[in-house]
C-alpha cells in the first residue's frame, strides 16, 4: 500500500496534467449541444483522477471522514440531478455556486486555525484572497438561488440607503482583510469574512430578476477564482487549474451576456435599468391599443404558412411549455411547414437557459439558431410565434434613441409578415418597458398560461379542439 501511495505522489503531477487536460475537454465539449454530454464525461473522469490522486498525496488523511463525505455528496449529488425539473435548473446552479463558495471560505477558515503553521506573505495574501471572494460567492449565490426559486426571504433591496452601504461594506472587509495581512490577527480575519457574506448578500439583492443570466455567469466565475485561490492556499495544481478555467470561462460568458444586452457589467452590477426613463417613455407615449387572437387562430395561420419561427422567453420556462411547444413543432412539420426556434443570448434566467429547455425537449439542434445566425431570415418569415418573451425582440431597442434599452441587440421578430404573442398579460418586462411590437397591425395577442395556450393549438391543429 505504502509503496502504491509513493508510486502515485512521485507521478502527481503526470496525473494532475492529464486531469487538466481532460477539464479542457470538458468546457470545449459543453460548447456545444451536441458534444455536451462527451464533454460530461471528460469532466467526471478529470474530477474523478484529480479526487483519487490528492487521496494518495493528503498526508495522514481521515479515511472515514473522506469516504463519508464522499458518499453522501454522491448520494445527494445523484438524487438532485434525478430530480430537479429543468426549469428549475437556474436556481440549482446558483445553489451549487454557493456550496463552491462556502467550501472554500471553510478550507480558508481550516488553514488559518490550523495549529504550529506559521503562513508566509504569500499564503496570507492568498487566505485573504480566497476566504473573501468564497463569502461573496456563496451569500450572492444563495440570494440569487432564492431570488430564482422565488423564494419570500430573497427580498429586492429598493432605496438610496443601498449603494453607501454596498461601499461601507466593502471597505470594511477591506480593511479587516489588509488588518489579517498585516497581523495575522483572528478577530480581523473573522471580521474580514462576516462582512464579505454579508456584502454578497447586500450586492446582489439590489439586482432585477431579469438581470439574473449575468450574476449567475459571473457567480460561476467567481465560484471558480475562489477554487483556484484556495488551490495555491493547499499547494494543489489541479485544483488551481480548474478554478482558472471556470472563473476565466466565466468572465468571458458575462462579458458576451452583457454585450448582447448593450450594457456594462458594472451597470448590470451597479447600475440596472433607469426606471424613470421607462416611465416616461410609456407615459409620452398615450393610450395604445392591441389586437387580441384565439389558440385556434393561431393554429389556423400556422398550419397554413409555409415558415414559422418560434421565439421563446422566460415564459416558456414559467409555463413548463417546452415539451407542449416541441409536439407544436413537430404537428407543424408534418404539415410541410419550415419551423425553427430563435434564441436570445439573454433569454430566461440563466445562461443558455432556453437551450437546455429545448434540449430536454428533444428539439433538434439543428433547427435551434442563435440570434446572429437567425436575424437575417425573419424579414422572409411568415409568422413569429413569441412566448413569454419582451424586451429582447423590443423594437425600441433599434428604434428608440430615448430607450434605455437603446442599442441593445435584439431578436428582429417585427419583420416578419405576421406576428403572435402569447403573454399572461400586457405587463412590461424586467426593464419596465412597453414593447411596441405588442401594438403592431401585424401583431396578435393570445393571452393565457403558455403551456395551455400550446396544448390548444395543437389540439385545433389536429383536429380535436372544440
């Protein structure tokens, strides 16, 4: 046994390479629907050498506690993914980034309590680094979980009271931090790592639930700098590596969300849509009228186009109307009609939160477009069926020069020859905006739960509604 365990410490770093290799397959795999589940499997191979190589190199290490743990994350890890609904898929991932988070301010927390080490410049800097990003990571995660799951403790935060505190806060921690730094006192470090909870908490309440797709990307970013500072905390490569790679990809999903949204990320962050200006753009606007449909309707001129796009948004995902909205999709093809679905960047609550709905759904890849590749065609479509989505195929986004959603990249839907929306109501969406196009001669409304409304297009479609 012991010569095994030498064996495997001597050649770490052979094993650790190929762990990193195997991570790097992993993320250019989930690029795409298609390789997503090869990609998978890279990474549970990759995690799986990594777990049994630092196994054999922790020195002394506490069998029962490791295996026990081991078990029971598995036996929770499978049961979730057995159970959780795709469209509950958003507010699991940020679950997740908070227990990356809370694992590291523990490790952090262990390594400073940890008798007889007397920790170097370095190592302090790193602790500090680490413990700080891991508090924000798992306090903003859990609101931002809860905030999905609407859940009534994850409250918006309103008023001008927020952003001083938001800047109080965060020099607080600072402070302490650069106190621990300095002096390697305990009180400041658990100072230090009380207030950056409690900062994450205070940063990420303020934010809209539209705006969630961009915190979750950059809480999984952050989720993975706090793994690779705690990797250079324990001397652990693999674990730096693999932290680097998710917060970098990280990053980079924020920045592309944030691009298709014409924003910055400090104004997601800090800033948010300006209310008033919403307000008074509606408000200059007068009263509007709309044009109101049935599902049968909608069936009718749908089985009678020769093309129809399907543009769904956070209402699909509300409605749970995916599966409802594949069977529509194959009804219509077998009735000779061209049907593809256009995908915002920003659709939903989570990054590619319509893909994986569709995904589930069985959908074909090939029929599933991004908004570059697709905006092209809508000018030669028939009819655009829209559900539950507004601001992203919002005309005063190209239109508006007083919109605060000016410039923001958008579905074109409004060229299409005829367009139906299917909404709950006429309310706006997270911006606050009116949209235009649910004003248009083109335009129908069919209002209704997106699910039921689907179901009965489908039943007029083949014949079977009333």
């Amino acid at each position: 046994m012991n010569e095994n365990m030498n064996w495997v410490a001597q050649h770490a770093d052979w094993f650790y390479l190929i762990g990193a290799v195997l991570f790097i397959l992993t993320l250019r795999g989930l690029s795409s629907p298609k390789t997503a589940i090869r990609g998978n499997r890279f990474g549970m191979m990759g995690m799986a050498l990594a777990i049994i190589t630092t196994f054999f190199l922790a020195p002394s290490p506490v069998f029962v506690l490791i295996v026990g743990a081991m078990v029971l994350g598995a036996v929770v890890g499978t049961w979730k993914a057995r159970t959780v609904a795709m469209t509950q898929m958003p507010e699991t991932v940020a679950l997740m980034h908070s227990l990356v988070g809370l694992s590291a301010v523990a490790i952090a927390l262990a390594s400073v309590l940890h008798t007889g080490i007397e920790h170097s410049t370095i190592a302090r800097f790193e602790l500090f680094v680490g413990c700080f990003i891991g508090a924000i990571t798992f306090s903003a995660s859990m609101f931002a979980f809860g905030k999905l799951a609407a859940k009534s403790w994850a409250k918006t935060l309103k008023g001008t009271w927020v952003k001083p505190v938001q800047a109080l806060l965060f020099i607080a921690m600072l402070a302490f931090g650069i106190m621990y730094f300095t002096t390697q006192s305990m009180p400041a470090f658990y100072a230090m790592t009380i207030l950056a909870i409690i900062f994450g908490w205070m940063w990420i309440a303020p934010i809209g639930g539209g705006d969630m797709p961009v915190v979750v990307s950059l809480l999984n970013s952050f989720s993975g700098w706090a793994a690779a500072g705690i990797g250079f905390t324990l001397g652990n490569s693999m674990l730096i590596i693999a932290g680097s790679l998710v917060g970098s990809s990280g990053a980079i999903l924020s920045y592309i969300m944030c691009k298709a949204m014409n924003r910055s990320l400090l104004n997601v962050l800090f800033g948010g849509m300006s209310s008033s200006s919403a307000a008074a753009t509606e408000e200059d606007s007068g009263p509007k009228t709309y044009r109101t449909g049935s599902p049968e309707d909608a069936a009718f001129m749908m089985e009678n186009s020769s093309s129809v796009v399907i543009v769904p948004g956070y209402g699909m995902a509300q409605g749970r109307a995916q599966n409802a909205v594949k069977e529509l999709y194959e009804m219509l093809k077998e009735e000779g009609v061209d049907v593809r679905f256009a995908i915002h960047p920003v659709a939903g609550r989570m990054p590619g939160h319509m893909n994986v709905l569709l995904a589930e759904a069985d959908v074909p890849y090939e029929d599933i477009l991004e908004m570059d590749e697709i905006n092209s065609d809508f000018a030669g479509t028939d009819v655009v069926l829209i559900i539950g989505a507004n601001d992203v195929v919002n005309p005063a986004a190209k239109d508006d020069p007083n919109s605060p959603i000016f410039g923001m990249p958008i579905l074109e839907a409004n060229k299409a020859q005829t367009v139906m929306v299917i909404k709950r109501s006429m309310s706006a969406g997270y911006a606050g905006l009116d949209n235009s196009l649910f004003y248009m001669d083109k335009t129908m409304m069919i209002f209704g739960d997106a699910k039921k409304v689907v179901e009965d297009m489908i039943r007029h479609i083949n014949g079977t509604g009333h």
